[in-house]
C-alpha cells in the first residue's frame, strides 16, 4: 500500500512558518487525500467484472496512477475543496497583522 502524504513536508514541516501558509498546504494535502480515497472506491466499485488484465501489479499500478492524479488535482485546486478548507477555518488562525498606532494590543476569546 502507498504511504499517505508525510505531515513534515513542505510548509507544514518549517518552523517559521505562519498559520496560514500552513493551513493552505494541510488543506491541499487534504483534498489529496479526500480525492485519493474517492478514486479508490470508485476502483473497488468494479462496475465492470470482465478485467481481462486484472491481476495484482496492474492494482498495484493504477493505485499509483491515482495517487499521483490525487496529488495533481489538489496542486492545481481543481477540485476546490481545499479553498473552501481556507475559506471555513482562516478566521481561527493566527493572522499576523501590525496593531494600530496607538492602539492597545488585546487578546481575543479571554472574558466569561
């Protein structure tokens, strides 16, 4: 079986970082996974049960293939879900903004 996408990698692995760069990469590497999951219930669906050339490698090589086209759609942000990700959650990451001038810093979400 393909090992998923690592956490560590990219964006998501640099320490100075900023939320949101890194909210965008783990949505991305989500929709690659939602993508790979849908294709490989599709694969297992077997509409089709006359595989001529079905054996194990060939498995083998269309999980690969879809992997990589899971990979590929969401880099390109075909399927879109991971900008819907951003959209719902970037209000609850840390947004790095200068204060006004003159202005207090406050900390939101403190209060009963």
């Amino acid at each position: 079986m393909i090992n998923g996408v690592s956490i560590k990698s990219g964006v998501l692995g640099d320490p100075k970082a900023n939320e949101l760069d890194q909210l965008k990469a783990a949505a991305k590497q989500f929709e690659a996974i939602f993508t790979r999951q849908m294709l490989k219930s599709t694969r297992e669906a077997k509409l089709a049960d006359d595989d001529l050339f079905g054996s194990d490698a060939t498995d083998q090589f269309r999980e690969m293939q879809d992997s990589n086209l899971a990979d590929q759609l969401s880099g390109k942000g075909v399927m879109g879900i991971a900008d819907l990700l951003v959209r719902q959650f970037q209000s609850r990451v840390a947004q790095p903004a200068a204060p006004a001038a003159g202005a207090p810093a406050t900390s939101e979400g403190t209060g009963g």
